[in-house]
C-alpha cells in the first residue's frame, strides 16, 4: 500500500531584501549599543535611506552599507575585540561621504532622539524624551 503524504502547507511568506535588511539593522543596532562609535551615523544613515525625499542611487549606495553592516560574516568579524567593527565603520564612512549632502539635519536628529530612546529603554528607564 502506497504510503500517505501529506499535501504541503501554504507557502510561508517571502521576506524581501529590503525586510531582511530592515530587521537586522535595528536588532543589530540594539545588539551594539554603546559599543559601536559609529552608530549615530549609521542610524542617520538608515533614515536618509529610508526618506522618501532621498534619491534612488543615494538610497541604494547607502543600503548597501547598511546590509554591510548587518550581515554578520564580512572581511573583518564583528566579535573580534577591538577591530571587528573597522570595515564597517570604513564601508559606512566611504559611503556617507560620497553622498554627504543628503544627509538632513532631520536625519541626524531623528538617529540621536532615536538612539536616546533605546539607550533609556536598555538601562530600564521607563521614558526618554
């Protein structure tokens, strides 16, 4: 007797690049607070890549440093002490220079309240303003 296979199950939901990025930053940014140099600029870079306003080669040069920065295995690994941040830090920087001016003041703002926040809600503070 033939044996009995069950039919398959609905498709589980595709997750975007896009997504996958998205997610892993901000789980990446909570992960490093406090420990990355960097990280006010990486943020204000998220929200410039994230603009509507921002154009389309200027949002994908700067997910692209972004992704750099989330994905675990890259030229240098993130838990080496002391420089496993370097080529990070270097890709962003290369980056956020070659397309500085549209970086907005309301970026760089939006990252620091952001930041502030998740500073407040790791030590146990109820609200940061």
């Amino acid at each position: 007797m033939p044996e009995m296979v069950e039919p398959p199950g609905p498709p589980e939901p595709k997750t975007s690049d896009a997504d996958r990025v998205h997610r892993g930053f901000w789980t990446k940014v909570r992960r490093t607070l406090g420990r990355v140099p960097f990280l006010d600029q990486a943020v204000a870079a998220y929200y410039c890549a994230t603009d509507r306003a921002t154009p389309g080669h200027v949002k994908a040069l700067l997910l692209a440093a972004i992704a750099y920065f989330v994905v675990p295995a890259d030229m240098i690994p993130d838990f080496i002490a002391g420089i496993g941040f370097v080529d990070d830090a270097s890709v962003l920087a290369g980056a956020i220079s070659s397309v500085r001016h549209h970086l907005k003041p309301q970026h760089h703002e939006r990252a620091r309240q952001t930041l502030a926040r998740l500073r407040g809600e790791a030590s146990g503070e109820a609200d940061v303003a």
